[in-house]
C-alpha cells in the first residue's frame, strides 16, 4: 500500500462528505485534520514523534458508523492503508 492510496482515499472521504446532505463543520474540520497530520507523516521534514493519527481515524471511524456508512467504509480502508505502511 503506497502513499499514493492513501492519498486517494483521503479524497474519496472528502468527496463523499461534500455529497452528502448534514455533515457538520466540526466533523469536516477533524476530516481536514487528520489529513493535515497524515500530510505531516509522509513529509520527511516534520518530526512525526508523538502523531496520533490512527487514533484520530478510529475516532472518526465510529463517528461515521452511525450515520456516514460510505465514509466509515472509506476510513476504514485508510486505516488498514496506514496499518500496513507502518503508522
């Protein structure tokens, strides 16, 4: 699993959040963090210590279980992807 995909999943989630009727400014504001933090992984530059990006995805995982099911999908896979890379 490359970057790359992750990359992709990131806007897939964006996009279906954009489709979706109800989706509140705090959810889409967590969204834009954690693919700023995810950023901040992938960029050798920023010291990435103490990111806690699989913990924010899981939090937002169960957040979307309730009501986004497409975005839980979306995150779910993310979260496996960045499993996989080592995160």
């Amino acid at each position: 699993m490359s970057e790359q995909r992750i990359k992709e999943l990131l806007e897939e989630l964006r996009g279906e959040l954009q489709r979706t009727d109800g989706v509140d400014e705090a959810l889409l504001a967590s969204v834009r963090t954690l693919e700023s933090n995810i950023g901040d992984l992938v960029d050798p530059a920023v010291d990435s210590d103490e990111n806690t990006v699989l913990d924010d995805a899981i939090a937002l995982e169960a957040v979307f279980a309730a009501s986004h099911p497409v975005a839980e999908k979306i995150i779910r896979e993310l979260i496996n992807s960045l499993s996989r890379i080592g995160i």
